[in-house]
C-alpha cells in the first residue's frame, strides 16, 4: 500500500511458497518504472508465528521510536530535492529487512554518490525537476486527456537533466577512465536512462518556459492569435474614442473587462451619453456598461479566443500522443531520478555533517558469501586494518546525529539573530537617540556572545572500542552523565551503517551489521495499560529477549531501575547474564547498581565502563572511560554543596566502610586510568610531531640533492659553452694560418744564390713547426669537459678509406706522418690528402 500510494503505479510482486505450515506473502516489491527495491520479509508462518512476528516488528518499531530514528529519517529526507523522493527514502529507511549484501550495496551507491559531488561536473541536483508534474501529465497521457503546458514542461526539465547527467558523466570518465568505477553502481543507473531527444525538441519548439503555448506551434494558432490581437486592438480604439467623446459632465470613465467582454466603468450615479446594455449597477458606486457599437467586435473576440484555445488543445494533445508512446520509458526514467534523489540524499547527508563510511562487517559465527569485505572506498593500511581487527565496533570521535544538529541549528540561529540586529540597525536612521544606539549596540553584544559561547559548546565525542570477546557491556555513571546518549549513539550508528548513511564519526569507523536493533530506553509506563514503570520495562525487555538473535543488538536503559536497589540490581544481574548466554552479538546496558559492575570478574564476555565526572566543577564531562568501572558521587557532591558535615558523616558511616574502600580503589583505577589516557595521548601527539618533523627532513634531503644536481649541471654546461668557444676559435685561426702564405724578407741577388738553399729549408722547417705546435694544441683543447684522447693513428699501405673531399672511397699508397698527409688511390688517379680529410 505504501509504495503503491508512492508512485500511483502497479508493483510487480514476487510470491514464495513453501509447505502447508506457511502462509505465501510478498518477499520483494519492485516497481515496474523505478527500480526501487525493499525487501520484506520472507515466509510469514501460521498460527503462534504469525504472532511472534508481529511482537518481533512492533519492537523492532519501538526500539526505532526510542531511538528518535524519526527525527533522523526526517533530516536525511530534508536532503532529497523531490517529494517523491521524500516519501521514498522515509519508506526505506524505515525498512528493517536488509541483508548484509544490499547495506554493502546502498553504502556504495553513498559512496559513488560522494564522489561526484567531488568531482563536482556531475551535479545530481534535482531541483530543477518536478515530479509531481510529470506524474500527472503521464496519468493525464494514460486516459487519453491533453496535458498543460506546465506538465509538458516538466517533462522536458527532466529528460533534459537526464540528458545532461549523461553527457557530463561521459565528459568525466572521458578525462579519466577511473571515475566509471568510482561512480559505480550510479554509472550503470545513469547510463541506462533513455532520453528521447526528438520529444525534448519537440516541446520546447511549442511550449514557452512558463508554460504557454508559442504561436509558432501551429498554424491555425497563430491565425487565431492574430485575429485576437486584431480585434482587441479595434476594440481599444472604440472604447477609447468613446470615453473621451463622453459629455465632460459625466463622472469619471474608465474602460474595464468583464469576463472577456470590453465595457465601460462610471464611478459616479450619473449617467453617461453612450448607448449600450448595462451589466451592473450600484447606487454611489457606479455602473458597467458594455456599448452596443462594441457588442459584434466582443462577440467576434468571444469566437477568435475560443478558436485560440481549441488551437492550444490540439498542440497539447499532440505532445500527449507523443509522451504516451514514450509511457514505459519515462515511467523508467522517473523510478531512475527517485533513486537517485535517495541516494543524493545520503550523500549530501553524510557530507553536511562530516560523515564517515564505516566498513560494515558480519558478527562472528554469520554466513555470507561477502563476509567481512571492505568497501570499495576503504583504503586503510594492514597496519590500521588489524588493528581495527581487534575490535567488533570501532567509533573514534562519534557523536549523537540529531545532538549535533541541533547545535548547527542553534548557531546558524544565533549567528543569524547578529545579521539580523546589524541589518535593523542599518535602517535606522542616523542622527536618532543615543540611548537607543547604544541600547542597540549592548543588544548585539550580547548576541555575539552567545555566539561565542555557541562555538565553544560544541557537542562532546565519544570513542568506542568493543573487543571481539565482548558481548555486554555495562556502562556506570551519574544521571545527565551521557550514558543514554551514548546507548543512542550506538544505536543510530548501527542503523545508519546498516540504511547506507554514512556515520558521524572519524576514520577508520567499523560497526556490527546487525539483523535487528532493540532498545528499551525511556519511560515506559502506561496508565491505559496499568502499568508501571517498572513493569513497562520488564515487558518490553522480556519482548526483546523473545526476538533477539545471535546477530542483534540490544540497547538497555537503567536496567533494573524503578523497585527495590537490592531486588533491581539482582534482577538485572540476572538479564545481563541471560542475554550473554541467549548469544545477542552485543548487548549494552546502563545502570546504576554498582553490583553489576561485579560481572566482568566473574564473566570474561563483561566489560565496564564508566562516564567520566569532574569533581571540581561538579558537572559531567560526557567522556567514556573504559575498562573502569563507575562509583558513587552522591557524598561527595552533598560535601561539596555544604551540607552539614554531621550528616554527610552518618551518610559515610551508613554507606559503609567496604564501600569506601571499593571507591578507593575505583578512584585510583581513575586517576590510573585517566594519566595513561594522557600519557598515550602525548605518546600519539609526539609520533605525530616526529612523522611529520621526519617528512620535513626527507623533503628537505630532496631538495639538497636536487639543488646540488642542478648546480653540478650548470657547472658542467658553462664549462662546454666556454670549451666550445675556444674550440671555435682555436678552429678559426688554424683556417687563417693556412690561408695566409708565410711571410719573409726578400734576400738580395748575392743572398739569395748563397742562402737560398739554407732559407728556404729554415722557413720550411719554421713553417712546420708552428702547425705541429698549433694540432696540439687544438689536440689538447678540443674538449675540456673530457679526458685526453690518445694520440692519432695513422692508416697503412692498402688500407681503405674515405675521402670527405671527393665523397668517395680510396685506397692507401703512402703514409708521410711528418707532413701530415696521406697518397692515396681514387680510380686511376693518385694524389695527396690532409690526415683530416680522410675517415676509416
């Protein structure tokens, strides 16, 4: 009934038969456009079963109630941007039955959904959607019945957003292939969405944005319109020539319509000089007169308006045709966008409130096929995973949903009460009573002061850590200490971890999946009943222990309170070892009977815990201190407050030494307690410090080392920039050496017979060495930035080679090293080459 009210449309059911002692009942319901799924539950059995599993879901809605799961599933679905998908994600969040496998599958649609509000190019905004037009127009379409012009605009808006989720979701995997995984399962849901293009075109080409029907839709509506214009533009004349040819003695005249009839208004009780049927007349207000000259134009308008809108029906009816071929994928697509709006929602959820995606894992002695599987989104390290390993629930810094809304509400309030008072004072204007400014002025103070202490009264967070072997935990304390918040904190986790949300806690947060959730939290009398307070909460607990099983959760308030301390403490003794023996995965109780703080000595599956009380201040501090377990204050807060000491003596006395004792020791497991909480918490900040201090050094080395290679090689390249300058012009004046002849005096006639022979062969000998000086010295510098290379080899007689002159290959016939020049052999002709000009 439910999803049938939902989505107005038929449900597929599924039925399940099994022997003749059960009843077939739907197990799953899947609606034929959307595909929202919500299992129920599987065969309900006959006789005293069907009432067990009425107990079992009238707790199980109980146990929610007192958790206030209403007041969450109500922020959540504030979230959604469709009221469609308003309804629906109430519907599922109030669902009990899911299976380990589909809280895997909803966490990651949470988590898909996460990452493209990241990414933030695939906006699931649906603002701009509405459903319940879209609805009506296929409802209109199914009976044969023209839309409006507002419903074929709907319909438009959401097959255009469809199309443009598409397009940008192909733009991002486009720019990297990783985003289809990351957005999966949304990108399977996204991409199988059909979108008629032709039918968006179709309706924006004859529907305005607000919902109007353009002329150009049709012919015949364009002439229609034209005629209208045509005769109220006619009309407009008569009635303006007539009002000003009236008898200026007349009242005033004003032309005014009446149900789409042109006529003329006197405010006065005179009559006026038009001829013309009167509509209305009232003594000292006046008349309506419709004149008989505009009667045939008001008829004839009367017949163009009515052409106009049988023109704008049969365009509407038109795109009706064109939807109803569409039925079946638009009715697909509206179930697609309601899923998404749900999942958006938990999305936008988790990130408004600094959500964490907690790895959900199965309580031991569970069967699943995926047991304790990581989600796709947990990338913890081994180290971090079998630490969290030790322990069956893991909540670093959690905090109670609906306390830290309330503290957001309350300061975004507050800060715009300040906004507010600041904008008042601006309107005033200056120049007022100084009183009032500075009545104005201590206002606003005192607004911000508040804000401040708003800020600084940030809800306290709790850490759990519950190790695999626990399986009850009993929590100490004193009254408005915290301990029921803690127990809904738990609870809420659990469900939301179970619904898909995200919980608010930090990193690394590990919850139970839990089948069901009990808590008997609150008062529980009822006078219709008769009633008790205490015989309320021993019959919701006894239904609680009739339906839990080895994978629930039992949350227990005050166990044992409202009858005699001694007959309560032994009773709830004796429920807590029952719900250890009856197998719940985990059962948390609180109490403040201090002999149930005995069980964990005599049971190691027992763990205390206690809220944590400044004696100073005399006020909780909303802190768990675990492995503790909690004492009485109540002496000494009666101390402290100066109550008579005679009486806080016999209170002592009365109380008992033994007592005393035991909150001894209990305060010295405190302060044991509390100063090894400090020290691992200034053992934490100090790693810290140093992982961070030992990043710092690593960068800095990197950065040494990058400094010194980039010096290195910008040494290295100055010193070949400097050799190849030198190389060149060490090159440019061995070219001019050899291209200038070697100057000399020339010798007289008597000279040059006698020394001729002797000069000649000194300026042979001179000439020569120069050039030898001058190759090695190009030898020796032709490459700094390199080691010396060995001398030059010569080839020999019958080698063969290459000359670079000729560009062809030779043979060696001689070798003279002192010249520096090789004969050799091109074809048929011989001659002689540089040592320089030929290559091996």
């Amino acid at each position: 009934m439910l999803c049938a009210a939902l989505f107005g449309h038929p449900l597929t059911w599924t039925w399940t038969w099994t022997n003749s002692s059960t009843l077939p009942v739907p197990v799953k319901f899947q609606h034929r456009a959307a595909s929202v799924h919500l299992s129920l539950s599987a065969n309900i059995p006959v006789g005293s079963d069907i009432r067990d599993n009425r107990t079992q879901h009238s707790v199980h809605l109980d146990s929610l109630r007192a958790l206030e799961w209403d007041k969450l599933c109500d922020s959540v679905a504030s979230f959604t941007r469709t009221s469609l998908g308003r309804q629906a994600i109430k519907a599922q969040l109030w669902s009990s039955n899911w299976t380990y496998e589909e809280s895997l599958r909803l966490l990651d649609e949470t988590n898909a959904a996460v990452e493209m509000h990241k990414h933030g190019g695939c906006s699931l905004d649906l603002s701009g959607v509405n459903l319940h037009l879209v609805k009506s127009a296929i409802e209109h379409a199914q009976r044969s019945l023209p839309m409006d012009g507002n419903e074929a605009i709907a319909i438009a808006a959401l097959l255009q957003f469809a199309d443009m989720l598409q397009f940008n979701l192909k733009t991002a995997i486009k720019e990297d292939a990783d985003w289809s995984a990351r957005f999966m399962p949304l990108t399977k849901v996204i991409m199988g969405m059909l979108v008629n293009q032709s039918l968006i075109k179709l309706i924006l080409n004859a529907v305005d944005e607000d919902g109007s029907v353009k002329d150009s839709a049709s012919y015949a509506l364009r002439e229609s319109r034209d005629q209208v214009r045509k005769l109220e533009k006619k009309l407009h004349q008569l009635m303006d020539s007539l009002v000003r040819n009236a008898k200026s003695g007349t009242s005033f005249l004003e032309v005014e319509i009446v149900d789409g009839r042109w006529c003329i208004k006197s405010e006065g009780d005179q009559l006026m000089d038009v001829k013309g049927l009167l509509l209305s007349s009232d003594t000292g207000t006046g008349f309506i007169l419709e004149p008989l000259s505009a009667v045939p134009l008001n008829d004839e308008l009367q017949q163009a308006r009515a052409s106009v809108a049988k023109a704008e029906e049969d365009v509407l009816f038109m795109l009706t045709e064109k939807v109803k071929m569409d039925f079946e994928d638009i009715n697909k697509l509206i179930g697609c966008i309601i899923e998404l709006d749900v999942v958006n929602a938990r999305a936008s959820y988790g990130l408004s409130f600094g959500g964490t995606c907690p790895n959900l894992i199965l309580p031991e002695g569970c069967n699943s096929s995926i047991a304790n599987v990581c989600l796709s989104g947990d990338q913890t390290s081994e180290a971090s995973h079998s630490k969290k390993n030790e322990w069956v629930l893991y909540l670093q810094n959690a905090h109670h949903p609906l306390l830290l809304q309330q503290y957001r509400e309350n300061l975004e309030n507050a800060k715009r009460d300040v906004q507010n008072a600041f904008t008042e004072m601006g309107r005033k204007l200056p120049g007022g009573n100084m009183s009032w400014k500075e009545k104005e002025v201590v206002d606003i103070s005192l607004l911000k002061m508040k804000v401040e202490q708003l800020e600084k009264a940030r809800p306290v967070s709790v850490d759990f850590s519950i190790s695999r072997r626990i399986q009850v935990l009993v929590i100490t304390g004193p009254n408005t200490g915290g301990k029921t918040v803690c127990l809904k904190t738990i609870g809420l986790a659990a469900m939301m971890a179970k619904s898909g949300l995200h919980v608010l806690a930090s990193e690394s947060a590990q919850i139970p999946w839990f089948d069901s959730i009990f808590a008997d939290i609150g008062d529980e009398q009822s006078l219709t009943q008769s009633l008790s307070t205490f015989s309320g909460h021993l019959r919701k607990i006894s239904d609680i222990q009739s339906v839990s099983t080895s994978r629930s959760l039992v949350l227990l308030d005050e166990v044992g309170a409202g009858t005699n301390p001694l007959e309560g403490a032994a009773l709830g003794m004796s429920l807590l070892e029952s719900f250890a023996k009856s197998g719940a995965a985990l059962t948390v109780a609180t109490t403040h009977h201090g002999e149930l703080k005995t069980l964990k000595y005599s049971n190691e599956v027992f763990e205390n815990a206690c809220m944590e009380f400044d004696e100073v201040n005399l006020k909780p501090t909303y802190k768990i201190l675990w492995g503790v377990p909690g004492r009485s204050n109540a002496i000494n807060i009666a101390e402290r407050l100066g109550l008579p000491s005679s009486v806080v003596d016999d209170a002592r006395e009365l109380y008992g030494a033994g007592s005393a004792k035991i909150d001894e020791v209990i305060t010295n497991m405190e302060c044991i307690k509390k100063k090894y909480g400090d020290l691992l918490q200034e053992a934490q900040n100090n790693l810290t410090e140093s992982n961070s201090l030992h990043e710092k050094l690593l960068l800095a080395r990197r950065n040494i080392i990058e400094h010194g290679k980039r010096q290195r090689l910008r040494k290295v390249q100055e010193v070949i920039k400097a050799a190849t300058r030198a190389r060149s012009n060490i090159h440019q004046k061995v070219r001019e050496l050899r291209a200038s002849p070697i100057e000399y005096s020339p010798p007289s006639a008597t000279d040059s017979r006698q020394r001729g022979g002797i000069n000649s062969n000194n300026r042979t000998t001179a000439g020569k060495k120069n050039l030898m000086a001058l190759h090695a010295h190009i030898s020796s510098t032709s490459d700094i930035s390199q080691p010396r290379s060995e001398e030059p080899k010569f080839p020999t007689v019958g080698d063969t080679v290459y000359v670079s002159s000729f560009g062809k290959k030779a043979t060696v016939l001689g070798v003279e090293p002192s010249k520096d020049e090789v004969i050799v052999q091109v074809g048929s002709i011989k001659l002689k080459v540089k040592f320089t000009d030929i290559m091996r």
